[in-house]
C-alpha cells in the first residue's frame, strides 16, 4: 500500500479490525520510510445492477439517491439513521440476490415503498404519492386506506370504569 504522505510504497499493517457488520476491514498501516501512520478500509467490491430509467437511460445504481429519497419521504419523521441504513442495506441485498444485471426504476420504486411502508405510513404515502404521480383525492385515499387497516369503521368506545 503507497504511503500517502511519501509516497513509498513499503508499508506494513500495524493493527486490523473488522466491524460489527462484518462487512469492512480497517487497517493501520505504517509507513516504513517516514513512519507516518494511517487508515485503509476494504470491502467487497460487488456490482449493483444499472438501473433502466422510464426513457430507457441506463445510470449506475446510485446508493446516494437512494438514500436522498428515502430521507425526503421520511423528512421530519420519528425514523433513526441506522433504520434508515438497515432499509438501504435490505434494498441492496435484494438487488445483489437478484443476479440481475439491470433493474427497472419501477422496480426498484417498489423495493423503496415495500422498506417505507415497514419503517413509517406518513412516509410511506409521502413517496407514494410522488412515486404513483397521484392525480386525486380517490388516489390518495386508496393508499391511506391500505396501510391503515380498520379506516371507515369505528368501533363502539366501550363505558367509563366504574358506571
């Protein structure tokens, strides 16, 4: 591994971790002719399928946008970031499982509302209200009803204690 201070490339790893996941090696290295000291992590290269736009575009899979729209339909929502990690990983892993090569963006559209509707409704409507291009009230209440099992019918709030 080449030093980045010096250059050189004599290097040697002075301690190695792996992570929780187990997932990333980190690596502290230290450079022989300096003896500077440094991080290097590695992990698996593996390959995302491209992803096949409504126009017919092919775009790398993007783990960046993914993660951008699943943070704007969960803007303000009682989410936490490793729940927010833990969906992305889940769509990811799909992805990998698949063996696909190439994805479709509805496709890959769907994977997102299948994690939002597990993480939070409000968010889950949110995207599918952008992801479904809504054109009514009928639309959207269609989909509220859907996650919200038992809407439209009250049940009967039973007698105070003690009367």
């Amino acid at each position: 591994m080449k030093c980045p201070f010096c250059g050189t490339l004599d290097t040697t790893v002075v301690d190695t971790r792996i992570n929780d996941e187990g997932d990333v090696v980190r690596r502290r290295r230290r450079c022989s002719r300096c003896d500077k000291r440094f991080t290097t992590y590695e992990r698996a290269d593996v390959q995302l399928p491209l992803v096949v736009k409504k126009n017919g575009a092919r775009v790398p899979f993007s783990r960046d946008k993914l993660r951008a729209s699943l943070e704007l339909a969960l803007r303000k929502r009682p989410v936490t970031t490793e729940a927010i990690d833990s969906a992305i990983a889940g769509i990811e892993e799909r992805l990998l499982a698949s063996g696909a090569r190439e994805i479709l963006s509805q496709q890959l559209g769907e994977l997102v509302m299948a994690e939002l509707k597990k993480l939070d409704k409000v968010a889950y409507i949110r995207f599918a209200s952008v992801y479904r291009n809504f054109e009514d009230v009928d639309a959207f209440s269609r989909v509220i009803k859907e996650v919200s099992p038992g809407t439209g019918r009250r049940k009967a709030n039973p007698p105070p204690a003690g009367t």
